[in-house]
C-alpha cells in the first residue's frame, strides 16, 4: 500500500505500488511520507517524501503489448486443426 492501511489506505490498484515488505516499513518510518497521484488515462504514480524533504516520484510500467504469434506457432496451430 502507498497510503498504509493503518492510515486508511485502500487495497486497491490506485494504491499499490508492488514494493517489498522492507520498502513498505520504511516508509511508515518518522518524517517519510507516501502518496498516490492521480494520472487519468495514465498508469498510477506515487509520491515518496523523505524524512531531509526530498521527494521522489515513481510511476509503474506500461502493460505489456499483446503478444504475436510465432511462425512455428502458427504452423502448428494450423496442423492441430487440420488433424
């Protein structure tokens, strides 16, 4: 969770950011902060604070594109139906 669950933060995929546990300790520590962005149309961004008043900003990944089929891919398909 970017905004905790202690702090009210919904499970949700606004507030996610996929971090390990050990990120998520450290940024309930004294003087850091964390908050989601809203991007409309956009993937999700977060905002991380530190405790020198820094501030970092993370954004996740594009979804993958769909994948092609491969030529051998196709043949065999092809053979599996005609079979």
């Amino acid at each position: 969770h970017i905004l905790s669950r202690r702090n009210k933060g919904a499970t949700t995929a606004h507030n996610g950011a996929g971090l390990c546990a050990a990120s998520n300790y450290a940024e309930e520590g004294d003087g850091w902060t964390a908050r989601p962005v809203r991007r409309h149309g956009r993937t999700h961004l977060f905002d991380l604070g530190t405790p020198t008043g820094h501030h970092y900003r993370s954004a996740a990944p594009r979804l993958p594109s769909a994948a092609r089929r491969s030529e051998i891919e196709a043949i065999l398909i092809a053979h599996l139906r005609a079979s």
